[in-house]
C-alpha cells in the first residue's frame, strides 16, 4: 500500500465492496485485523486437514442438528403409534420415537438430514482421535501450544458425551440399552449413587425426564461450550501460526507455506465442500442407526448384539472385561466390578491429556517448537503414544466382544481373558516394539546420511567384485535427516558438594533424571552422523 | 549456581544452535546445513496458457456439475414420493427419495470442493513464502510495565491491606454458588428405599408378557424360556416403564432333580422357577437361555448366570447372583407370588446390604 489513511490524498472508496468494508473498518477495526491475516502464511502437509476435517463434521453436526430440532420432540410421553411404518402400528412409544419415526418415514429428507447427522457425529470423534494422534506424534502440542492441545483434548471429551446424549435422544431400544447401563454404572458410586440416579432421571428409572434433559444438553450445553473451545483453538492456532515439517528453507524462526487469501482460503474452503459432499454420499448409501428396526425402548426388552457408538467402545470394553467385584460390609456394597471401569475411563483419557507437560518435565525442555519431531527421532514419546492406542484398541475388542465371538467363531470367556491378560500386557509390548522400530529407522536414517541411498543398480568393478551403487543425498535431503536435536539425559548432580560434604539428592531430581536418561540415554537413540564423520566417508574412497 | 538447583537448570543439557540447525544460511562447511528455501518451479499452467485454460475448464466444469447436483436434488424431491422403495446393485433396497436426495446433495457440495481445490492448485500462485516467527512471550520491558500497572492496581483497591474486605469477599463468593447447588435439589426424589421393593406381593399372579394371560403351569414347559409381569401393571400406566424395569421376571422350568441349590427347589413350584430378569451387572434385560445348560446370558455385557443352581454368576462382570421370586399356585391353577424379591432387583449400589 502506496498510501495510508491519513494521506489526504486517499483516494475514496470505488465500488460497493470496499465501502462496506470501510464502513465495517470505522466500527470494527476491521482493516487492521486483515492486515497481519489476510496474507497469514499456512505450511502445507496432509496430516494438517486431519483439523479441518474435525471443523467442517462438526459444521455440518451444528447445521444439521439445528434442522432436526424442527422436527423431533424431546419428550418421553407416550403415544400410540399411528404412522406409516407398519410393523409398529399400535406400538406404545415416546414422542421421542414418535418424532424420530416422524422424521424418517414422513418428513422430505428428513432420513437424509439424520443420517448425515449421526454420519458426521462418528466422522467428527474419529478425525478428532487421528488429528491429535497427528499432533502427538510430531510434538507440535510442545511449547507454546500445550494450551491448545488440552483444549483439543477437552473437545474430543466432550465431543464423546454429547454423541452420548445425541444417540440417546430417539429413545429406541438401542439407546435406552445404553441409557440403563449409564444408570447402572451412575448406581454404582460409593455413598451418593442411588441419589446422583434419582436426580438424574427425576426419580426411578428411566422415568420421564431423561430425554428432555439429555436435549438440553446435548443441543445447548454441550456443543455451546465446545463452540467456545473450538473458536479459542482456531484463535491460537492463528496466534502461534502452524507448525512445520523440518526441511529446506525452514526454521524455528519462519513459516514457509502458502497465504491464507487466496490458496489457504480456497484449499481449505473447497475441502469443506469435499467432506460435507462425500458424507452426505454416504448418508445416501449407507443406512446409520435405523431405529424403526429396534422398536421404542421398554426396559425388560433388549436385542443381541447391543453396541455403542464407536467411540464408547472402549468404555464399553472396560465394563465387559472387568471381573464382578463387589465388596459387602456393614450392610452397604462396595460395586467394584462397575466403579473401577467407571473411574478408569476417564484415567485412560487423561493419561495423554497430560503426557504434553509430563514430558516437558522430564526433558527440561521449555523452549518454543515450531519445527515438528519425526516420530522415529523420539522414541519414547512415540512408544507411549502406540501403547496408549494399543490400550484404546484392546479395549475396543472387549468392547465388542460378542461380535468377535459370533463372527470368528470364537468362545466369549475366551476373548475376554485375552483382553483382560492384554489390557496390561499388551501396552508393555506395543511400547518395547515401537522403540525398537524407531530405534532401527534412526539406524536405517543414519546409513542413508553417510552411505546414501541404494540405487539398486549392480556394478561389476575391473577386479571382478560386484558393489550396489550407492547415490549421496541431496543436501536438502542430508538436513531434514540431521535436523533433529539430541539432547542430553539431565544429570543429578554430583553426589558431594564442592567442599566434599555428601550431598542430599532430591528424590523427584532423581526420578527426573532417571526418567530423562530414559528419554535421551543412549538405549532411546542412535547418535545422529556430525559433520566430521560425513566428510570422511564422503571425501575417501569407496564412493561410486 | 547452586546444586540444588543444579537438576532444574537443563540448560547444558540442551543442544547448542549447531545441533537444532535452526541457521536459515547455507554455511558451506556443514553439508546437513539448512540450504533455504528451494527455487519455485513453475507448473505447465504457470508458462502454457493453453494448459490453464483447459484448468479454468475443469474447475468452470466442477462448477456447472454442481448446479446439475442442486438442480437433481430438487428435482429428486419432488419427483420420488416418500415411500418409494427401489433396489440398487449392491447395497439393496433403499428408499428412492433417501438415496437420490444424498446422492445429488454429495455431488453438488462435492463439486464445489473439487471445483476450489483444482482452482488452487492449478491456477492460483504456488510459489512458497515465508514468514517469520516472533516469539509469544513478552519482553523484560513489557513485563514491567504490566507488572507496575498490576502493582498500582492492586494498591489503589487496598486489597492486600483492608484484609477484612477482602476475607469477607471470599466468603460471599464462596457461599454464593451453594444456592446453585440447592435449586437443583428437586431434580428428583430421594431413593429412600424405592430400589428395594418391587410390584411383587403375595397372591399377585403371574402374566405372560407375550400373551398377557395368566400363566399356568402347564405352559412352562422343560426347556423353554417365558417372560412375565405382575397381573395389573398395564402399558398404558404412567409409571409402566419404571415398574417393569424392576419387577420383570424370567420363569423356566427344570428338572426337580436338576436343580442343585436347596433353596431355589423351595422357592420354585413342581421345578418351574422365577428369577428377576433384570441384570445385576448394569441392568439389562437378560434374554438369551440354553435350555441345556440351563445357563443365561446377558447380552449387554455377557454375564452368564445358571438357572439351575441358585442363578449363581458362572462368568462375566455380574457381582452376584439373579434374585429368585418365590411362587406357588392359586385356587384357579395360576403361578402367583409368594411375596416380594427378598433383595433389591437390577444393579448393585451402596444401600444394598
């Protein structure tokens, strides 16, 4: 720009577009907001729509929930079916039901809009998973953005419970399945259980209120509180601009990508188009949820293979494969068997929750990162990282361990003694296996840096002998292998002071320590090629 | 620097500048130097017009697909009537109107987005630019003059001085939530003692719930498994639902000599026995019997229970036993209570001794 503002030679604005703009800028400030973002650079990699996808499902979740309020009465009044759907013609049901079969049999588009709907809630949670495995793996949750991973965190918490209460709202057979198990496990709280059910469901199960209440929640509550969470993500993400990839040209000091107007905005704006396109595609072919098949809920009725949502599948693992514990004294009951899985469930989810600080602890490191890990660089982390989704995934079988059973011909006890033996077991492998993976890519990294890449073509020499031909690495190449730190362990200390009296060495440094040379000891990584080693073999001889 | 302090300063421990690589400078002594920012290269459409023109067609192309998929949806609305049902190689039969609805509403967003996509990847600038990074926290500057302007603040409230100001704010903030936590008190009754008792009285006779007869026994048969409810609870009550949920009941008959536990032999009527139906793990309704065991299976979590020894937990994540129902025969040959479960029904919870 030529000209500022208060240049009275400013020209005035021309065309429509840039007067409202300036009638927007006087009131608004809206000039300078656009300065520093109109142009804002966006690093570009396939792992980083894995967001977006999580925005625009839950975009298309607010859009198409709002739609099916219209239609659906959050209510637990019971009325005589009439509608179009024969084999429930004179079936007692909720309005709840009522109005979902409503929806699905009698409303235009009505079926398309919930399907959509219940397609986004499990695309939204799973791109959530993926999205911040993404973001585990590389360590872009390090400084300065631990914040923002737990307000990631969080969304995927919540994001969870209100598919809870969504899928609850139609109150079919299905859903209120899962609603008499919530109240089971709420049942089973030491001292306060039976009173959190009462005042939960207005009074015995299932009661009246439910419904009504799940609505709430899950239309106002819950999605206004992750509306919150989720602008206050974007808005960090635009303070501490994207993380990158190491690479040419690229630094802790810099961005390198493409601006936000034009290429971001229409990259990432077409991409909206693309995953509400393909869902909806989905929606049109594949049934989700069909309620009218399981029939209006009634609590001593129940159908064979009752699953949750993907999502509360490990939950759902955890309660399956969990041993009847119940401790009876002084006349009351301690449910073990339920309260254990009630309380592991959330541990499980704030093991990673605070793994970001847990790790930065034990390295000491609190500078700022903006450059992402390779996850062969740190072992350790990504060991973690594989065992915890080990633990998820183990968890999910039990969760589905009657479908396991009935498609693989196996024997149920079967299974849950390999989940119950795997829940501790199989973790401890996951981890020992990946390091030992990275560990050997971290090798594989190395040979490539000194020795370059194998070319495949075969070279017979004067002398007779065959040699593979071995090409050198591009620089840009030779850094983004090298371009990782290799910190340290941190020291205890000496274990004498400097007058040679003996020194207390604090417990948590030691711990600290000991965990640090887990970290960064020489059995977590493999010394990274210097410069000196690389000229050496380079310059000699033996290269073709 | 002190030892003590010795573990927290990691500053040695982390690697100098030469080992993060964070130079933007080529240095030609270091062959892993970061080279910079690699020449642009330009596409076919950046130097041959004739290529982004065929560009501009595909996206105007996108583009126009998209209005036919708008144009397809509304047409799909009104043509398909609601109920109309075809078959679609391979998913089966689907609803018309569901299917060419989604369908066409995919293609017309799906467009758009590959419309845009292709616009910028093909026509648009994709030469790479930097940016540079500024640190997020504030300088030393900065941080004084906050911290005066704090200072001044907190000064001119008398917060820290006029303790008793400032003792009594707390305690109103703190007590001012309580009156939130109190209006919530009539979200429900108390429990009392509601979980303990069922519909079950002695006399009440046993109905089946598929036929809403009376069950005689002469209708239990070996190897058969029937539902059934107290006579007078109705669908069409208003606490049906809240009432079933607890006194839903199983009833099978065994061989008397098959029955290995004591007190189930008495408490049955010539070997037909009544268990609660509902799980005592989470409350689900159990319902799948083998009739050669005489084992049932619930199957929300799989726990299995043996019909033929005291409903006992064979395996699974049940904490105890199915409580039995003690029944007999009326005057007119019905199945009938002999009074109420002798233990709270469903779930375990704290009050249950």
């Amino acid at each position: 720009m030529s000209t500022t503002t208060d240049t009275p030679t400013r020209r005035g604005p021309t065309n429509p577009g840039e007067r409202i703009a300036e009638w927007t800028d006087g009131r608004l400030g809206l000039y300078k907001l656009a300065k520093s973002n109109l142009r804002k650079i966006f690093p570009d990699h396939w792992s980083f729509m894995l967001g977006e996808v999580c925005l625009y499902s839950f975009t298309i979740l607010i859009l198409t929930g709002v739609y099916l309020t219209l239609f659906f009465h959050p209510s637990m009044n019971e009325v005589v079916y009439h509608g179009p759907y024969a084999p429930l013609q004179g079936v007692r049901m909720s309005e709840a039901y009522a109005s979902t079969m409503h929806i699905s049999f009698e409303v235009r588009g009505g079926l398309l809009i919930r399907q959509i709907h219940h397609w986004s809630a499990l695309i939204f949670i799973a791109a959530m998973i993926v999205h911040m495995m993404r973001v585990f793996f590389t360590g872009a949750f390090r400084r300065p953005r631990e914040i923002n991973w737990l307000f990631g965190w969080t969304l995927l918490f919540l994001g969870m419970f209100t598919g809870f209460t969504g899928y609850s709202l139609p109150d079919d057979l299905l859903s209120g399945t899962g609603v008499r198990f919530m109240e089971g496990a709420v049942l089973s709280t030491p001292v306060v259980g039976t009173y959190l059910s009462m005042f939960l469901f207005g009074g015995e199960f299932p009661g009246h209120d439910f419904v009504g209440r799940f609505y709430s929640v899950h239309i106002l509550l819950l999605p206004g509180l992750m509306a919150g969470l989720l602008v206050a993500h974007l808005i960090l993400v635009f303070f501490h601009k994207h993380t990158q990839f190491p690479g040419a040209g690229k630094t802790e000091k810099n961005v390198v990508g493409s601006p936000l107007l034009p290429i971001y905005t229409a990259k990432a704006g077409g991409f909206f188009f693309l995953v509400f396109g393909i869902i909806s595609a989905i929606a049109a072919v594949a049934t989700i949820n069909p309620i009218w098949t399981m029939g209006p809920y009634r609590p001593d009725q129940v159908s064979t293979g009752a699953q949750p949502d993907w999502y509360m599948g490990f939950s759902e693992g955890l309660i399956r494969v969990m041993p009847g514990w119940e401790i009876r004294a002084w006349g009351h009951t301690l449910v073990l068997g339920v309260f254990i899985p009630l309380m592991v469930f959330p541990l499980v989810m704030m093991a990673i929750a605070v793994y970001p600080f847990i790790e930065a602890w034990v390295t000491g490191d609190k500078r700022e990162h903006h450059l992402l890990d390779r996850p062969r660089n740190r072992p350790v982390r990504t060991g973690f990282g594989v065992a915890w989704l080990t633990l998820y995934f183990v968890l999910l079988v039990g969760g589905g361990n009657d479908i396991f059973a009935t498609h693989f011909h196996l024997s149920i006890n079967a299974i849950t003694w390999f989940v119950r033996v795997s829940f501790f077991v199989a973790p401890v492998l996951a981890y020992w296996a990946t390091k030992r993976v990275c560990l050997g890519l971290q090798r594989r990294d190395r040979d490539k840096v000194l020795h370059g890449r194998e070319t495949g073509i075969i070279k017979r020499l004067p002398h007779g002998e065959f040699i593979e031909v071995h090409e050198l690495l591009s620089q840009q190449e030779l850094h983004v292998l090298t371009a990782h730190a290799q910190p340290r362990p941190i020291e205890v200390g000496p274990e004498v002071d400097e007058n040679g009296v003996e020194r207390k060495a604090n417990p948590v440094a030691k711990l600290q320590a000991r965990m640090s040379r887990n970290f960064y000891g020489e059995h977590s990584q493999i010394p990274k090629p210097t410069a000196e080693e690389y000229e050496e073999i380079t310059s000699g001889h033996g290269h073709h | 620097m002190s030892e003590t302090g010795s573990h927290n300063d990691v500053s040695e421990n982390l690697p100098s500048e030469h080992g993060a690589r964070g130079g933007d400078v080529a240095v030609k002594s270091d062959p892993f130097a970061n080279p910079g920012l690699p020449p642009h290269e330009h596409r076919r459409q950046d130097i041959d017009e004739k290529a982004a023109r065929h560009s501009e067609r595909v996206v105007a192309g996108l583009f126009m697909l998209s209005m036919l998929g708008t144009l397809g949806f509304i047409a799909s609305f009104v043509v398909f009537p609601i109920d109309k049902i075809i078959y679609v190689f391979p998913i089966g039969h689907v609803s018309a109107l569901n299917f060419s609805l989604g369908l066409t509403l995919g293609v017309a967003l799906f467009a758009i987005g590959a419309g845009a996509v292709h616009w910028a990847r093909t026509l648009m600038s994709d030469e790479e630019v930097a940016d540079e990074r500024h640190r997020v926290d504030a300088d030393d500057e900065l941080k004084e003059n906050v911290r005066q302007q704090w200072i001044t603040g907190a000064k001119e409230s008398g917060f820290g001085r006029r303790k008793l100001i400032r003792n009594t704010m707390f305690g109103a903030l703190t007590l001012v939530p309580l009156s939130g936590v109190v209006i919530l008190r009539d979200l429900g009754p108390l429990p009392e003692k509601k979980l303990d008792h069922t519909l079950w009285t002695r006399g009440k006779v046993l109905v089946n719930t598929n036929t809403d007869k009376p069950l005689r026994p002469e209708d239990v048969i070996v190897g058969s498994l029937t539902f059934a409810r107290p006579e007078g609870l109705e669908e069409a009550q208003e606490d049906f639902q809240e009432q079933i949920a607890k006194a839903a009941l199983m009833i099978v008959r065994l061989k008397p000599e098959d029955i290995k536990d004591k007190r189930e032999r008495d408490w049955a009527h010539e070997g037909i026995v009544a268990f609660s139906k509902i799980c005592t793990h989470v409350g689900c309704p159990i319902s799948l019997y083998e009739q050669q065991t005489h084992h049932v299976l619930c199957p929300c979590h799989q726990s299995t229970f043996d019909l033929s020894d005291g409903a006992r937990v064979l395996f699974g994540p049940a904490g105890h036993p199915l409580p039995q129902l003690r029944i007999s025969v009326n005057g007119d040959g019905n199945l009938i209570a002999l009074g109420d479960f002798e233990e709270p029904v469903g779930p375990a919870f704290w009050e249950r001794s």
